[in-house]
C-alpha cells in the first residue's frame, strides 16, 4: 500500500488523468451502447416460472405494453352522450399516435377485451418486471355496475422499456386533455409509470450538498472537505456507467445503478473521509505532505481496503441464492464498491498531494507554524463520552439492548409481497387510475391470476371444459374469464379476478388453494396441468424462493465476516460480538423499514405512497448491504482499540482511547451516509426510497447505539476475554494486518493515558 501510495503522489497528474480518462471513456461506451436493464423475477422451477415459460412458447407476439385510459365520474354515467362522445374522440385520437397498435373501448362491444393495464402482463412477476407475452384475457365489462367508471386499455407496439419517452408521454398528454370538471382521466400501466420517474438528480444532489457541509464543518478546510467528494463522485461516476455496460452481459435490474450510486457515494465519502482523517493528524505531527498521505494510505488505506473486502463478500454472498436478478445486483454493487475502494487509495493520495498543506485549515496552519508540531489528544465530548461508558457499562449496555429490541420488534410482522402502482404516492396518475379501478370493479381487477394449461388429447380438453365452472364455486373468486388455446392447441389460458387486491394475504391463500385443492381435483384422472402464474403467483414463488434460501445465505455472510474479523484481531469474542451486532442492526433496521412501508407510519406524509408488503428480494440486498457497512465501523472502531491493547495489553484503556479516539470521527461519517441515504427518499422509486430509510436506520443504530455505546460497554464488561485465542488455534491462523506497524502514529506509544479526570477529560 505504501509503494502504490508513493507511486500516486509522484505521478499524480497521471493517477488523476488515468481516472479521468476512465470516467469519460465508459461513460461514453455505456451511452452508446444504451441500456439493458430487465427486471427479470422469474424463478425457473416454479410453478409461476413454468406457466410464464408456456405464455412465452405459445402465446408470441402480444408482448407489447398494454396500459389503461380511466375516466370517471361523480355525477351523472360515463354512458351519457357527452362524455361517450368526448372519449371516444380521445380514444380514436390515441389510436393514431405513433407506436399505439390498438386501442380497446369500453364503447366497441366488438373490440377485443383484455385485463386492464396497469396489470403486469401475465407471466411477469411485478409491475416493474419487463416485458413478457400478455395473455389473452377477458373482462365481463369495461363499465362498472354503478356506471361512473370505464377504462380502455391502449396497446402499444412494443414493451415498456423499448418506447421512445416522447411516444408515451403523447398518449398521456392526450387522454389527460380529456379531463374535464366533471370528468375525472387518468392513465396507468408500466409505460406510463415511465412517464412518472423524476428526471432530475435531486437525491443525489443533496445527499453530496450535505455531506460537503458535515465534511467542512469537521475539518474547517474548504479543499479537503472537498477532496471525498471528488473521489467518490469520480469512482461513483465511473462504476455508473459501467453498470449500464453490464447489462449487456448479464440480467441487470433497472434499480442496480440507482442502488450502486446510493452505495458507493455512502462509503465513498467515508473511506475518503478517514483516509483524509489520518493525512491531516500526519500534517499536524509535521510530516511532509507527501509522507503524510503514503502514511495515510499506508494505515488507514489498508482498513479501507479490508472494510471494502467485507462489504464485497456480503454482497456476493447473493450469488449463492442463484437467481439471476439478484446476480446482477450484487455483482452491480460489488463493482461499485470496488471502484470506489481503489480511488480512495489512489486518486485520493493524488488529490492530497496537489492541495498540500491546505488540508489543514488557515487557523491549523498557523498553529502548526508558531508552535510546531503537538500530540492531538481527544477531548471534547468525544473524551467525556468514553470515560461515561467506562463508569456505566451494565446500565448503557441495557439501554443499548433495549432500543434495538423494540426497534426489531416489527420484524416479527414482515410480510414479502408485490408492490404495485397502487402503492405509488396518492397523487400520482398511476395510482389514482389503480384506486379508480378498485373501486369500480373490485381490488382484484389491478392483479388478475393466470391459469395456464398443457393438453394432451380430448380427455385433458374436456376436463379444461369443466374448470371454469369450478373456479366459480371457489370462495375469493370474483370472475372467471373464458378459456382461449393457443394456434396449436395443446396450451389454454384463462384468467382469474380474485376478490380482493393483488397485495392481500387472502389472494396469496386462494393460489394456495388453487394449487393444493381446485386444480388437482380438476387434473385427476388426465394428463392435464394446470399452472397457476400472474403477478401474485409469481411474487409467491419468488418470496418461498428467498425464504427457503435465506438462512443458507446469512449463516454464509456471517461465517465469512467471522473469519476475516478472526483472521484480523486474533479474537474469539470480537467476531462474535460483531455477528451478534450485524443481526442487531439488520432486524432493527427491518423494523423500522416495516413500521414505514408495511404498517404505512408517516408512508404518505412523506411521499412515499400507500402501505403495503415489502418487496422479496429486498430483504437479501439489504442483509448483504447492510452486513457489509456494519463491519466497516466495527473494523474502524476495533482496529484502534487493537492497537492500543497490543501494545499495553491494558483492557480498560484499549477501550477507552479506542472509543475516544474513533467516535467522532465514525459519528462524522455516520452522519454524512445518513443523509446520503436519507436524500435518496427524493428519488421518487419506492424500492429505493426502502433502501434509503432501511440502510440510514441501520448506520444510524450502528454509529450511535452499537460502536459507540453497546459494543464498548461489553468490551469493557468482558475484559480481557474480549482478545482471548486458543494457542492452537494461534499458531494455525495466518497472520495479517490491517494497518501497517511502521507506519502507526508514534505519538499514542509516547502517551501514558490515565483515567478520566473529574472533568471527563482523558490526560495523560
């Protein structure tokens, strides 16, 4: 690390060009080659999986989007001349626009009926989920009984994510136009979600805008406050676009890039943050500049490379669960926070050396000059703070362990499911068209089910012939549609309305019961199969997936993040303690994630739509992310203490300048990933939004309740059984460092700290 550091700062115009260059260059590649994002849930294997296989074999080229035109009316019937002529007009208006195949009215009797949109197509797993055939489906009516409300469904040529914006945003410019004030227009589907997205970078905006002003506020330095935030916007930037890439080669979400900047800008600006930590205390010993940020890279360089490693191995963990989605996710991330790691330790030490002594502030300088260089011993709050826990142990350990257990306790209630256009923020179009539609036909029209068959012979066909009648007679079916085959008659499709929304726990029961009961009582004595799939079905099979998996791959995060904290402090007790306070933060963080987004708490107040279930895979991504975090606190905070203890073999002090020493610099970039996370609520995407408040409840529960008060106080409880190591065991494990002995500040070994004075002031 010092040899690359010292490379760095000799040649740094040419680190900083090479970075440049490869910013400029990917981005330019990604922009060219476009896009290629799929939000893919589908698990082969399952029976979900299986019917959207068939729809794709059987049922070609009806995979173009299909979104639904929805008008309403509080006075009066949607039937009356005026409002069927001024609709009708619109909807013809529709037709003619550029990539629009067909238009369905509810005033063509004639017209071809299908499932309103705003309804994933049949064989997808979410409303988000790309394109897959549609199912040839249908609806007793277009007109609701009460005759306030129709919809019209518009097909457009293609899927979603392959129509040029300004085609979609005519259709909606359109129909809107219609609206009149006793008229009531509104459109939903998956194209004209797109139309929602907010183009700015707002999020991002002001998560980098706050942290600049938590950076300077802490170093007093307008330059080296500045210096992470180029790093991690430079190292961000790149991983960006090299995402976009990415998808060429494999199935890459269209959140990933949303979600690795989210990531990388967060421990970006922190790593960046305590590698410009230790350049400065190496300015104030009056290092040169140079020696000074080989120094940096040297020591704190290398845990930023181990914290790195951990946060990487969390999130490729995810590869174990084999599912494709979730590969590209992690491996989305993972290069993120690799890109942003290697800046630090390379563009970063070039950064220092081009500002000099400006990373320290006007009024440090001048000190430094009249009075040469002093040991920066920790006072302040930080000091008080570490002699407190040192006097209170049990009773701060109690406190800290009873927060985080009410805090997880709505964990116990979290529950995986879809989360649709129904969940969207009440103003927008989207959503108001899925209420519409709840309220005029029922909550189970916005998430019809799909059955899909496999014939072979007349006796598989005369048994299909009898199923429709059968559904009826199931309890939580509001309609059944007709049974429509295939051009080579050997597959069947029919549809089915559930009574209640696609989000109920009712309608996951009723696939379950059309799986165990209806069907095969339908299938005995044939060859007929009968596979229930649709956007509930496949978010099921998608959840029991994860579910089955999941204890595999935290038992796996755990194990390794064990083995490296083992590898690194020689210690039986601080892997576990670290295990024991991941899972702590984790269940935590999902309960306040539940109480938000599942229990609706301030849900709508803040923008973020309707309550409803937690996405399925969010759960993984978030264990990985958040696994991965903790142990970058946990190596900071240790790693000190380590040291101390290494070199005193003292316990109690270990503890106590570890914390002292640590504390206000983890709380600094506790704060500044906060509010990365927080700003990316802006973001106007629910799924990321969940990531945002989820990951920013857990640093902040990890910085200020376990570093800094739990983890301390029962280090200070356990003694010295904290760094106990079987001798055995001693001499097997391989030795490695996370910082570098010759280059460790040797102002902590000149320092004999005491306890406490009566002030809280740790003196020497």
């Amino acid at each position: 690390m010092a040899a690359l550091a010292r490379w760095c700062v000799t040649h740094r115009l040419t680190a900083v060009l090479l970075w440049l260059s490869a910013l400029v260059g990917v981005t330019v590649a990604s922009g060219i080659a476009g896009s290629a994002y799929s939000n893919d849930y589908e698990v082969p294997g399952t029976e979900s999986g299986r019917a959207a296989a068939l729809l794709e074999e059987n049922f070609r080229g009806q995979g173009g989007d299909r979104d639904t035109v929805v008008w309403h009316t509080e006075r009066g019937s949607v039937r009356a001349a005026a409002v069927q002529d001024r609709m009708s007009t619109v909807l013809d208006d529709i037709a003619e626009l550029p990539g629009v195949a067909s238009v369905t009215t509810p005033y063509d009797p004639a017209g071809p009926a299908t499932a309103p949109a705003g309804t994933p197509a049949a064989g997808t797993a979410g409303t988000s989920a790309g394109p897959g055939p549609s199912a040839p489906v249908h609806e007793p009516g277009r007109i609701s009984e009460d005759g306030r409300t129709a919809y019209a469904t518009v097909a457009f040529d293609r899927p979603a994510d392959e129509i040029p914006p300004d085609r979609i945003q005519a259709v909606v410019d359109t129909a809107r136009a219609a609206a009149t004030d006793g008229v009531q227009v509104e459109l939903g589907g998956s194209a004209v979600a797109l139309t929602e997205a907010p183009a700015s970078h707002t999020a991002e905006i002001v998560g980098v805008a706050v942290a600049a002003v938590v950076l300077f506020l802490a170093f007093g330095s307008l330059a080296a406050s500045l210096l992470p935030i180029a790093t991690a916007l430079v190292s961000v930037g790149t991983a960006y676009a090299g995402i976009g890439l990415l998808g060429h080669v494999m199935t890459v979400a269209d959140f990933a890039p949303m979600l690795g900047m989210l990531i990388g800008l967060g421990v970006g600006i922190d790593y960046a943050l305590f590698i410009v930590t230790r350049h400065r205390k190496g300015l104030k010993r009056g290092l040169p500049v140079a020696e000074a940020a080989r120094n940096a890279v040297a020591t704190t360089g290398r845990a930023v490379v181990f914290a790195g490693a951990t946060v990487c191995i969390a999130l490729l963990g995810m590869l174990i669960l084999r599912l494709g989605f979730l590969n590209g996710v992690a491996i989305a991330a993972s290069l993120t926070v690799v890109l942003t790691v290697a800046a630090s330790v390379t563009l970063l030490p070039a950064l220092l050396s081009f500002i000099g002594m400006r990373a320290l502030s006007r009024r440090e300088r001048a000190r430094l000059a009249e009075h040469g260089p002093e040991p920066e011993l920790p006072t302040g709050f930080a000091a008080r703070w570490s002699a407190f826990v040192e006097r209170h142990p049990k009773l701060l350990g109690a406190v800290a362990a009873v927060v985080m257990v009410v805090l997880a306790l709505p964990t116990f209630g979290l529950h995986l499911g879809t989360s649709d256009q129904g969940n969207n923020p009440a103003a927008s179009t989207t959503r108001q068209a899925y209420d519409l539609l709840a309220d005029g036909f029922g909550p189970g029209v916005n998430g019809p089910l799909t059955l899909v068959a496999e014939l072979d012979g007349a006796d598989d066909r005369l048994a299909l012939t009898t199923l429709p009648d059968a559904l009826r007679a199931t309890g939580g079916i509001e309609s059944v549609g007709p049974v429509t085959y295939s051009g080579s008659g050997n597959t069947a499709v029919l549809t089915v309305v559930p009574e209640t929304a696609p989000q109920s726990r009712q309608t996951s029961d009723l696939v379950d019961r059309l799986r165990d009961e209806v069907l095969p009582t339908a299938e005995r004595g044939t060859s007929l199969e009968v596979y229930v799939g649709g956007v509930t079905a496949g978010y099921d099979d998608f959840a029991q997936v994860i579910i089955g998996k999941l204890p595999l791959f935290v038992g796996v995060v755990i194990a390794l993040g064990c083995l490296l904290l083992l590898l690194a402090f020689r210690s039986i007790g601080i892997p576990l303690k670290a295990a024991l306070m991941n899972v702590a933060a984790v269940a935590s963080a999902f309960g306040v994630v539940v109480a938000i987004f599942q229990w609706g708490i301030g849900s709508e107040l803040l923008g973020l739509g309707r309550a409803g279930p937690i996405e399925p895979f969010l759960p993984v991504i978030m264990v990985s992310v958040l696994f991965g975090l903790s142990m970058d606190y946990q190596v900071f905070l240790v790693s000190r203490m380590y040291e101390e203890w290494l070199e005193t073999g003292d316990n109690r002090r270990a503890v106590r300048v570890g914390l002292a020493e640590t504390s206000r610099v983890i709380n600094s970039a506790a704060v500044i990933m906060i509010a990365v996370f927080l700003a990316f609520v802006l973001s106007g995407d629910r799924v990321i939004a969940m990531f945002g408040i989820g990951l920013a409840a857990a640093v902040a529960l990890d910085a200020f309740v376990l570093r800094t008060l739990l983890v301390p106080a029962l280090m200070h409880m356990l003694g010295g059984a904290n760094w106990w190591l079987p001798a055995w065991l001693d001499r097997v494990l391989p030795r490695i460092s996370i910082e570098n002995p010759e280059c460790r500040d040797p102002d902590h070994a000149k320092i004999p700290w005491q306890r406490a004075s009566d002030d809280g002031r740790l003196v020497p």
